[in-house]
C-alpha cells in the first residue's frame, strides 16, 4: 500500500512539475500587447475620448496644475491624451508646441497612473535644412521644421548610406533616450501607442506622399521601429495613421502599408476644413474601408486626430462627429490641442462645451473614470 501511494505521490509530482513547465513556458504579455489587449476589451463597452496636450493648456490658461479643458467642461480627463516629441532630436527643452519635455513626463506619467491611455506623435525637423532654433508650428513651411518640404530627399538621405544617416541615428537614440524615462513607480516601461510619420498620404510633412517613393518611406517606417526594437522597447503599440481620403482602395492603402507585422493600430486623422458634407462622406467611405480591411487583418482602428478648427459650429460634437464614430468598432478619437488662439477641444461654459456634455452623457463614449 505504501508503495502503491508513493508512486503515485510520485506521478503527480511529475504531472504537477510537467504543468508548472509547460505554464512557465508560455511568455508573457509584453506591455505593448496588454494595452492591444485592454483597446480591444474597452472597444466592447463604447469608445474613448481623448484630447492633444490636454493637461498643459486651454482657452484662457497655461501650465496649472490638474487643469484641463475637458475636465472643466464635463468634470472628467479625457481617456486618452496625446504628447508630442518634436524637437526632443534637436536636444531641445521643450517641444515643437514650446511645452517642456519635463512637463510632458511628468502629465504622461500622471495620467498612466491615474489609469488612462496616452498616445506619442514625434514630428522631427528636416534634417537636411534644419538649423538650430528652425520654425514652430503655425508657421507656413519654416525652413528646417517639420513642415519644410523643399527638398524631396530628405527620407532617402536619412536611410542607410544616406547623407544625414549618421546625423538620424543620433535623433532616434534622443528620442529613445527620452522614452527609456517612461516608467512607473515599479520601474517599469508604460504602455504607449506610438504613432510616427502620420498623415503620409498628403506632402505637408518631409515624409510625405510627394517627398519620397512608397519603398522609401516604409525603409523609413522600419528604420526607427527596427531601432526602437533593438533598444528593447516592448511597451510601444505602433499607429499607422494616414491622413483623411475618401478613396482608398485596397490597391492604395498597401502601397505605403507597413505590414501586418509592423502595426497593432489603424488610424485617421481627420479635419473638417471644407463644408460639412465633403467631411461627413470622406470620413464614411474611409472607415468603411478601414473597418473591412482591420477585420481581414486583424488590426484595431481609431480616430488618431480629429476636430473643426475653432467650432463655428457649436452643435458639431454630437450633430456631425458622433453619429459618424457611432457606426464603427472604433477605440479611440483624438481632438487636436486647445491654444489661446485655436481650439478642437471643447471649451469651458461656451455652446461647444456644453454639446460636449452630449458625448460625456453617452453610454458609448468612455472618459477617465470609465476605463480605470
């Protein structure tokens, strides 16, 4: 009998060891791939608002601690805040917007603690014209900025074996060196969608669709992500976010396409900047596209950037943006920053701020204290 019961003490040791190896097998979920999946359970319940630069500034206000233009109109943060690096290559204090690189640290990290999402853009100057101190935003097509689009090989120059290759290598090592500083009270690397070289359909930016061949900028597309790899950053869910069409074709959109396995998230940035109907039908057929083609391969979407400059229309919120986001399995929507002289956001006690009580109001539309 008792040697009956230690073999089978003895087997089940086995069993339990075997179990415990093949557990100890399975990796686990980097911190990119628990955000992928924490967009895709919150999707279930409705999408989440989200506002540029929304804890730095506002109509009427900079730089005041726990301020935020959405949180005065509707009591709440945004789920998602966006942060922009541009100028960290530079070496630079603050960014391309004049916001301190230590005050984007400390907001991004406040509202990953506060358990909110943020998402990272990184508009680097042209590094074949720039100079120290080149334009800010807002400027038309300062020499040396973003926005430069004189010469049509800067993307080419930056590859390898490229003129400035050296000179881009050093601007991803600053931009990683400021991410490594991204990290919780445990020491670890937070979870960030990163969203680089947006909007490459259109020729505003040095890596747009006029400035490089479709090789050329996916060379420029692996190029970082490779580097960013490299550097061990398993915490970066990649955005691919092009800018508002109406015409995509599947024949297109692969053209420029990263691939499959260089992208968790589909974006599109878009703005009304004509009438209401050209934004209301071009924004229709690029998500019906998006949909169809995230669904075949996998991939989650959102509204990477979005907004009417300055709501002339203060019903536009909840009349026109809603019921178009409504019709689709989007995660996100992200309204552009608020400055003195411009807003996408909503405003505190003004008719824009009160409609955007509407989609606070909605079952649907997620903020902070929905996703905590």
């Amino acid at each position: 009998m008792k040697k009956a019961i230690l073999i089978a003490v003895a087997a089940l040791a086995v069993a339990m060891a075997a179990c415990t190896s093949k557990k100890s097998a399975v990796p686990e979920l980097t911190q990119a791939q628990q955000l992928e999946e924490r967009l895709d359970s919150l999707q279930q319940k409705g999408y989440m608002s989200g506002h540029q630069d929304d804890p730095f500034y506002g109509v009427g206000w900079a730089y005041e601690d726990g301020k935020s233009d959405v949180l005065l109109s509707v009591g709440d943060y945004p789920a998602v805040m966006g942060f922009e690096l541009g100028g960290i290559e530079m070496g630079d204090e603050k960014n391309l917007d004049s916001v301190p690189f230590t005050k984007i640290h400390d907001e991004l990290l406040a509202h990953v603690k506060r358990g909110g999402i943020v998402t990272v853009s990184w508009h680097p100057r042209n590094p074949i014209t720039t100079v120290e101190g080149g334009g800010r935003a807002g400027q038309a097509y300062p020499a040396g900025s973003t926005w430069d689009v004189t010469d049509s090989t800067v993307v080419k120059s930056v590859l390898p074996d490229g003129a400035n290759a050296e000179k881009f290598q050093l601007w991803m090592k600053r931009v990683s060196d400021f991410m490594e500083t991204l990290k919780n009270d445990e020491g670890q690397p937070v979870p960030i969608i990163f969203r680089p070289w947006h909007e490459n359909n259109g020729s505003w930016f040095w890596w747009g669709q006029n400035l490089c061949s479709d090789e050329e900028f996916k060379g420029l597309w692996n190029l970082l992500q490779d580097y960013m790899n490299e550097r061990g950053f398993s915490n970066l869910l990649w955005s691919y976010s092009p800018n508002l069409d109406g015409h995509w074709t599947t024949e297109r959109f692969m053209q420029r396409y990263p691939g499959d396995d260089r992208v968790s998230l589909l974006g599109i940035d878009a703005y009304q900047g004509g009438s209401e109907e050209d934004f209301v039908n071009g924004l229709t057929a690029d998500f019906d596209f998006l949909t169809k083609f995230a669904k075949d391969h996998d991939k989650l979407i959102a509204l990477t950037e979005c907004g009417l400059k300055n709501l002339p229309d203060p019903t536009w919120y909840s009349r026109v943006l809603k019921p178009i986001m409504d019709k689709y399995p989007i995660c996100y929507f992200l309204l552009w920053r608020n400055t003195e002289d411009q807003f996408f956001g909503p405003v505190p006690n003004t008719p824009c701020g009160d409609d955007f009580k509407k989609l606070y109001e909605s079952e649907n539309v997620l903020f902070l204290k929905d996703i905590q």
